[in-house]
C-alpha cells in the first residue's frame, strides 16, 4: 500500500505524482464522485485547524465521508484501556484510508505497521509532519507560478524542533534547491536531515541572518517560535523557551521592504507571534490568503488509494 510517512519514504517520483494530481484539481475541480463510498479515518489525538479538515473537506467534495477522533482519546475505546495499535486497526478496518496525528514520535510507522489500509503521517510526535512536504512543494509552485527547480528557500525560526521543517527540508533536495537559514542562532536542523537533504541533490545549505538573505530568497517559511501541543512541557526546558522568546524577532512591514517583489511569506501555521497583523494584507503574505487545502488532500488521498487522476 503507497503510505505517506516520513520523507526518507517520499521520492522525486511521488512528489511529482502528487503535484500533478495537485494542479489538475486546482485547475479543473474535485469531480463529485472521485471518492464515491470511500471513507477517510482522520484520527487526530492532538489539536489540528487545517491539516483535520482539509482531509475532511477533500473527501466530502469527492462524494465520500469520514470518521474520526478530534484531540483525546474521550468517546473510543482507548479510554478503556485499548492499545493505539488495535485502535488503528479498527478503525483502517472501517475505512479506506488512516491519516493520523499523535503525540508519539513513532506513531506512524506504529500506525502503518498495524493498518489494513494506507496510512498518511499528519505529525508523528515532534519527528515529522510527513504530508505536509508534498504540501508545500505544491503551495509554493501554485502561489510562486514558477517552476520549482533551482528556487532559493529561507526559513527563520526553529527548525531544530520544527516538525515540518524537519520533513520538508530533505525534499527540497530533489528540486536542485538552495538553502539558507537563520535559526537564531541555536535551533539548526538535526544533523541526518540536512544529511539527507544534501544526499537528495540539495545544491547549498547555510546558515545566515536573516537580513543578510530576505532579499534574496524565492519563499522564505516562518516556524513557529514554540511548540506547544506538540513538544510537551517537561521536554523543553524553560531557559530554552526564554531563548526563543527573546531571540525570536516578528517578521515586520520593514521586512517585507526587503522582500522582492516576485518572493512570497509563508508562516508555517498557527501563528502565535511571529508574524504581525500588519503584514496580512501584503500580496506576498500566503499564510493570509485563501490556499487550496481540500484539493491537496484530494492529491494525497487519491494517491494513496491508487485512483487514476
């Protein structure tokens, strides 16, 4: 079964298939009966705004439905005592699909290990947000209207503890892309993912202030400062959310002067305080604008479930 998992698991080739899958439903709409009686178990035992729902709404539009849990293990059977691994195979047992989120690091090779059907990884712990590298490859190309090869990516933040950062990273690799980050100055990538990237074709991979590159940069990605809900408490230490808090300087209209006119902003969401207010209404600011969730996860599921597209 092609899974979604982690980014060591997603080749040039399925990053393609997906952004053709992407573009088509952008270009031409979800047909109404793509998913017709298919079902999507979005099973979600941590927070989720857009990732949740963009599965949601993806199969609905395509004529299929969902079930689901939505934050705790309260009304299923995991408050009995029930495993996480007999859980994802109940619940891949009534559906066609597992997208899941859970605390543990390794919960979705945990969940792929145990499911009838195909697994997409929505946040594994604090190790990986695994679908959201084909995500991003697919908004970058959609807000950017250029081909991907060869663009010169930014991120400011910490993608040290940064999940999406932490599966995106290797994949740009694939793309010839450059690199260049300001991690301020104490949150750089772990070592195996900069490894793999490179290992991919990553072209260069730096790190820099930020003034010294948002001039140059093609799309320049924002982390959130801290992860709360999804590194616990206990496991950062209170000195280093004191050291993000005060090195972590929001992106402002001043910044965005610096920016080309061609670049864009995109805030690795949801936004605490990295980014001002004031900046929403510039045209390069994605994270504000309306972006197109359900036909990516047409994409991914489609995928997935082997629909020809």
């Amino acid at each position: 079964m092609p899974n979604i998992i982690y980014s060591q698991t997603m080749t040039r080739e399925i990053c393609d298939d997906i952004r053709r899958r992407f573009h088509k439903f952008v270009e031409k709409g979800i047909p109404g009966d793509l998913f017709k009686n298919k079902v999507v178990a979005t099973l979600f035992f941590q927070p989720s705004t857009r990732t949740m729902t963009m599965f949601q709404e993806a199969i609905i539009r395509g004529g299929g439905g969902w079930v689901g849990v939505s934050g705790d293990t309260s009304g299923i059977s995991m408050s009995k005592g029930e495993s996480f691994e007999d859980t994802i195979r109940e619940f891949s047992a009534l559906s066609d699909i597992v997208v899941v989120r859970h605390p543990d690091d390794d919960s979705a090779e945990r969940a792929a290990n145990n499911s009838f059907k195909p697994v997409i990884n929505a946040g594994s712990g604090s190790r990986e947000h695994g679908v959201v590298s084909p995500l991003l490859l697919c908004f970058m190309e959609h807000f950017l209207k250029r081909p991907l090869e060869g663009l010169k990516i930014g991120i400011y933040g910490t993608p040290e503890i940064n999940r999406v950062s932490k599966a995106l990273v290797p994949i740009l690799g694939y793309y010839n892309m450059d690199l260049v980050i300001d991690d301020l100055g104490h949150f750089p990538l772990p070592k195996d993912v900069e490894d793999r990237a490179k290992a991919n074709g990553l072209k260069s991979l730096r790190y820099d202030k930020l003034d010294n590159f948002i001039g140059d940069v093609d799309v320049l990605f924002l982390t959130r400062g801290l992860q709360k809900g999804i590194i616990p408490a206990d496991k950062f230490p209170k000195e280093k959310e004191e050291m993000v808090l005060k090195s972590y300087h929001p992106i402002t209209t001043e910044h965005m002067k610096k920016m080309r006119s061609d670049a864009i902003l995109y805030m690795i969401k949801p936004r605490i305080f990295e980014v001002e207010t004031a900046v929403d209404a510039d045209p390069r600011a994605i994270y504000s604008k309306p972006e197109p969730w359900a036909e990516f996860g047409a994409a991914a599921i489609s995928y997935c479930l082997g629909i020809k597209v």
